[in-house]
C-alpha cells in the first residue's frame, strides 16, 4: 500500500491517490480497504474522516489505484490503513502535519 500524490483542494481538503498492490504468488480475495483519519499523533485522537473501498480480487502482480477526497484537522493526523483479504489483513500507520 503506497500513497502516490496528495493534492490539496482546499483549507484542509485534500485528494488523496494511493495504489494498492498484490506482491504475492497468488490472487488475493474479498480484498477491502479500511482507512481512518484521527486528529493528533498515535490512533487515540478523535476520528475525523473515515472510509472503505471494495477492490475484489487483485491477482498477483496486480495493483489498483484510487483517489478519494479527505477532510482533514490542522496539526497532526495519524492515517490508519487496513487492507483486509479472505486469508487476514495487514495495518499501515503514518503520522502526517497538516498546515
């Protein structure tokens, strides 16, 4: 899970295009992708912005892009990734300032 560009179209509005890849031997199923914007550093903050996207099945070697438009809070958010798959999920943090 990659974030490819982020662009701002507003104050605290950004669009926000991250890839998602299958770097396994194999096809990946039911995959969906959790994300979660929290205002401060760490995943104690208050939840300010909160989506998910149904990719499906990405076969190996496959990636699949996406652009979705976030509200974020001034100072520091904490962005928690989880990328779910019929065979478990794996959680990404990233702790960005927002000016």
């Amino acid at each position: 899970f990659v974030i490819d560009n982020i662009e701002e179209c507003g104050q605290t509005c950004r669009d926000v295009t991250s890839t998602l890849s299958n770097q396994q031997d194999a096809t990946a199923e039911n995959v969906t992708v959790h994300t979660r914007i929290l205002a401060g550093q760490g995943t104690d903050g208050d939840v300010v912005w909160r989506g998910s996207e149904d990719v499906g099945t990405l076969p190996a070697g496959e990636s699949s892009t996406t652009t979705r438009q976030v509200e974020l809070s001034f100072g520091w958010i904490t962005v928690q990734t989880t990328v779910e798959t019929a065979d478990g999920s794996v959680t990404f943090t990233d702790e960005r300032q927002v000016a």
